[in-house]
C-alpha cells in the first residue's frame, strides 16, 4: 500500500469506525456492547496503519495528496512533516489506551449516552489525524471545526444544566474564536499572499511589513482557541465538566 493511500486511511478510519459504533453500538456482544468492540478494533486497526506510514516517512516517501478543490485555487489538501507525523503516532496509540481506560470508566459509572460518547470520540481522533496531515490552513481550519463540534457532545455528556453551561461556553469560544480570528487571518493571508500553503520559510516575507505582521500573529495565536490564551481561556475549566477520558484527548 501506498504512502499516500495510507495517509488518508489513517483520517478515514476514525470515521468509519464512528458511523460502525453508531448503526450498531447498542448490540451485545460477549458480555459487553458492540460499541466498545468497535472502539477497541477501531483503534488497534488505525495504529497498525500509522506504523507502517511512519516507515514510509522515514525512509523518505513523498507523500502529499489533494483531495478537492472547493474554492478556486483553494484545496483540501494534506501532506506530512515530522511533527505531523509524530503527532499522529502520538494520537493513535493513546486513542488504544484512552479507549481501554474509557470502558472501565463508562461502565463503573453507569453513564448514559455511551455509544453517542464513543463514536464522537472517534469523529474526534479522525479530525486530530485530519489536523496533523493538514498542508494548507484551509483544510487545518475545516478538521479544527470537526474537531470543536465533534468534543461539544462530549463536554456535554452528562446531560445535567453544568455540563450543558460548560459546553455551550467551550464551543462558543472555540468557535466565536476559529470563525471570528482564525478564518479571518487565512483568508487575509491568501489576499496576501494568494496561497494558504505550508511552505519551507513561509509565504509572507516579501509580501508585507512589520504591522500587519503582528495583527496576524494576533489573529493567528487568539484564533485557536484551544491555546487557552487569556481573556480566551475560560473555555479550559468549563469543559472539565467532561468525563475523565475526555481530558485524554490529543489536541492540537
């Protein structure tokens, strides 16, 4: 199998296995429910596809693949580099560990909603992997998106007028923040500079001077709002309403 083939089979995976826990999460299955099967399966299944993407990596492979082209000029498209890469190894094999410590949590206390809580969790790693293999800031904007709307149900897990509250302030932040600065900064950028790629030594040196350099380092540093800069922070200990394994989550 291709590099490239295995890049985008470590992004789909997760989501394959989301939709697979929510047709059939409710089954038994050897004295436990089909949702955590899948989960376990799931996880081991992307960890095998990273390891072997990782040597690709390592020996040199190019791997770089647009998908689409929803604006002109303007691709999903991914690529990977060594922090990238490293991250998604980071993710794949904490998403095992996480998914063992979140059967025994879930099941010592009793939660409701456990197969909309699993298949989020894995729309989540998906987007995390999305993120890391991101080339562009466009498809790293669209897979951040994912990823705060997909842990939104998460945060909210318990269902009771706290957890609701901290989700509705973690998701306004993270959202307000991504739409109002971050989407802001790309698309100033790509006036600029008339790409949004990542490039080796940037794509803005010669194209504008010191002031604007520093309003987008604004935009860019309070447009993530999972950075957790004040006053943006307050998104941090709302969200601690959410169940242990969620704290787990590999976020960028």
């Amino acid at each position: 199998m291709s590099a490239v083939e295995l890049m985008m089979y470590s992004i789909i995976i997760p989501f394959i296995g989301a939709v697979l826990i929510m047709l059939f999460g409710n089954a038994r299955v050897a004295g436990g429910h089909a949702r955590e099967w899948l989960s376990v399966i799931t996880a081991i299944v992307l960890f095998v596809t990273v390891l072997p993407l990782l040597e690709q990596f390592m020996q040199g492979a190019a791997i770089d693949y647009k998908l689409a082209e929803p604006l002109p000029g303007v691709w999903l498209h991914f690529s990977i580099e060594p922090l990238g890469m490293m991250f998604a190894g980071i993710a794949s094999l904490l998403w095992i560990v996480n998914t063992l410590y979140s059967i025994g949590y879930m099941r010592g206390n009793k939660e409701k909603n456990q197969t909309r809580f699993y298949a989020c969790f894995a729309i989540a790693i998906g987007s995390t992997l999305g993120l890391a293999f991101s080339a562009n800031l466009f498809t790293l904007f669209v897979f951040y998106e994912i990823l705060s709307i997909s842990t939104y149900p998460l945060v909210a897990h318990k269902g009771n007028e706290n957890a609701k509250k901290g989700a509705r302030t973690y998701l306004a932040i993270l959202m307000g923040s991504s739409i109002g600065f971050f989407l802001l900064a790309i698309i100033w950028t790509w006036s600029l500079a008339g790409t949004v790629d990542f490039r080796d030594g940037g794509i803005l040196s010669e194209h504008i001077g010191e002031p604007v350099i520093g309003i987008l380092l604004f935009l860019f540093s309070y447009g993530i709002g999972k950075a957790a800069l004040m006053p943006l922070h307050k998104w941090l200990p709302a969200a601690m309403v959410a169940p242990t394994p969620v704290s787990a989550l590999p976020m960028p």
